[in-house]
C-alpha cells in the first residue's frame, strides 16, 4: 500500500507540473488598440463545410474550448476576448498572466443567450458541437446575425475530418487563426517555434506498445488511429493498440486490452475524471489488474488541456518521451 500511496503521490505531482507548462508557448504583446481594417481582408476560409468570411480583425471573441482560448492568447489577441467557456484546465504557465482576466462565462457549453448577451462579432470553437440550438447556437443563425464562426479544422467531421490528424493540420490551424485575428506574423513565428521543437524530439526507439485511456470504467473510452492521440504517440515512439481503429476516439472492451497487454498506460488528467481515478480503478479491478503497466505501475499522465489538437501537442509528446525514459529508469 506505501508504495501504491507514493506513486499516486509522484502521478499528482507531475499532471500539476505538466497542467502549468507548455513548453515554450508564449503569447505575443497584446495591444488595447482596436484593430483596424487592412489590405489583407477580406479573408474567406472554409471552415468545415461552412464558408467563412471575414472583412476585418474581429473585435470581440467568444472562445470555447481550452485549444481555442489558449491560441488567441498565443496570438497576442487576448485583450479581444470578452468572454471565454469550457475551459479543460488550467492555463500553462507561459500563459498565465495574458490570461489572468478572461471572463469565463460558463464551465461548460455556454447558451446561446449567454453568448449573446456579450455582443461578440466572432466565436471560435474548439468543436463542432459547441455550434448548437443548445448551445452557442448554429452557425447560419449566428452569421445571419453578425456574428462570423470558426471550428477547430481538427475537429470537423464526415468527410472533412482529418484521416488522419497530422501536426500539419494542427500548423494549418495556427496560420489560419492568424490571418483571420490579424496576427499573421505572429502565427508564423509560433509554427516556426513549435516545427522546430517537433524536428528535436527523440523518441523511444523501442517498440512499446500503448493504450490511450481518456475515460470509462465498464467500457474504455480510448484514443484510436485518426486523432491527436495517435498523433502525439506517434510523435513519442509509442505504438497505440488500437491504432488500426478509423476513428479519433472510440469505446472498447477491456477484453480487448487484456488481450493487448500494453508495455504502457497514458492516462489523461482532467478534473472530472483525473488520472488518480482511473488508476485507482485499473488496481482495484480484478480485470485490469492482470496487466503488466498496472503490475508494474507504467503510467503516463498528460493534462487534457494538452491532448486536444492545439499549440500544446508538441509538448505533450516530449512530456511523453521525458516520462516513458523515467519509468525505464
């Protein structure tokens, strides 16, 4: 039990450390000054099968999602933000600061009248279900009152779903937010910075095999072969056991984790459901228990915050590496 007690201790202290770092994300000044119109606009992007267009730098942005929120502010456009929602975590460090101030109107999806009632003339979204009747409201009823839209490409769905989701995807993300807020050069700067740190990582040159376990007690919510979670493992070294799964995330039987035995467990740490929870589950139950990353305490944890297409996927896969060469200590 001591030593059970000592490595929940350990996981603890690292999610804390790793919620509060993203590597060498820093946001951009800011300026009070609102922007004005330039000879790059109009910008029209499509957007997940939406067509979006843009006639200057948009004023006042809702965020929604920690991906979104965290870019605007990587930008140096957080002084435009008048409201943000649905946050996954803490900011990491590098931006703790620039966004002391934002005004998190909800801790989860936020209504449309709530959204409203901020006079925003953009929303940005971190997936294509925050753009609901229930939620932030649909798109074509939110650009037929003004107010322009914009969804994580990372997150679209059907037939403009990544497949799969690559770092590209990810820089593309990140040099289209920056010609639509007007911080184009600082858009590039951030994907010169985060191309550079993804050329500089090392890998595990072993074939260690993983399951990426989001959530789930009966039945596993998993990272599968199209999404972030294969992409940060991939990044790392780790070969994922569901790879061969066409999905980003997907449910599965524990009877097929037996199976696999994975070298290696990654867990995701998020405040409704931390990683301490689902190791207590994984040695409490006569199921899980069986598995070798169990028996010998293999576990990876990663802030959701940072297992999200966004600016902090390249972190979280050197986090990845820093963690795997620990436990091979």
């Amino acid at each position: 039990m001591p030593r059970i007690v000592a490595r929940l201790a350990a996981l603890t202290a690292v999610s804390l450390l790793l919620s509060g770092c993203a590597a060498t994300v820093a946001p951009a000044a800011t300026s009070t000054d609102a922007p004005a119109a330039s000879a790059n606009y109009p910008i029209t992007v499509d957007n997940c099968g939406t067509s979006v267009t843009v006639t200057t730098a948009p004023e006042r942005i809702v965020s929604i999602k920690s991906s979104a929120t965290e870019l605007l502010l990587a930008l140096g456009v957080g002084d435009r933000i008048v409201g943000s929602a649905f946050l996954d975590g803490p900011l990491p460090e590098s931006l703790e600061t620039i966004g002391a101030d934002l005004n998190v109107i909800s801790d989860f999806l936020p209504g449309q009248e709530a959204v409203l009632a901020l006079n925003p003339d953009f929303i940005y979204g971190g997936w294509e279900s925050n753009f609901t009747a229930d939620g932030a409201g649909e798109r074509d009823a939110l650009t037929a009152l003004g107010v322009s839209t914009y969804v994580s490409p990372a997150a679209c769905k059907g037939e403009r779903m990544p497949n799969p989701l690559t770092f590209d995807t990810v820089f593309t993300e990140i040099e289209e937010a920056g010609a639509i807020f007007g911080a184009a050069p600082v858009a590039a700067d951030l994907v010169s910075t985060l191309q550079d740190e993804l050329a500089a990582l090392e890998p595990t040159s072993t074939d260690t095999t993983a399951l990426w376990y989001s959530s789930g007690t009966t039945t596993p919510y998993v990272g599968a072969g199209i999404g972030s979670p294969e992409m940060i493992m991939q990044a790392a070294g780790l070969s994922n056991i569901f790879a061969d799964v066409s999905d980003t995330w997907t449910s599965v039987g524990w009877e097929s984790v037996i199976e696999a035995n994975p070298s290696v467990i990654v867990l995701v740490d998020a405040t409704w459901n931390t990683a301490a929870s689902k190791i207590t589950h994984l040695e409490s139950d006569p199921a899980t228990q069986v598995l070798d990353a169990v028996k010998n305490q293999r576990f990876i944890i990663l802030p959701f915050a940072s297992t999200e297409a966004g600016i902090r996927n390249v972190e979280a896969a050197s986090s990845v590496i820093t963690q795997l060469a620990d436990l091979n200590e």
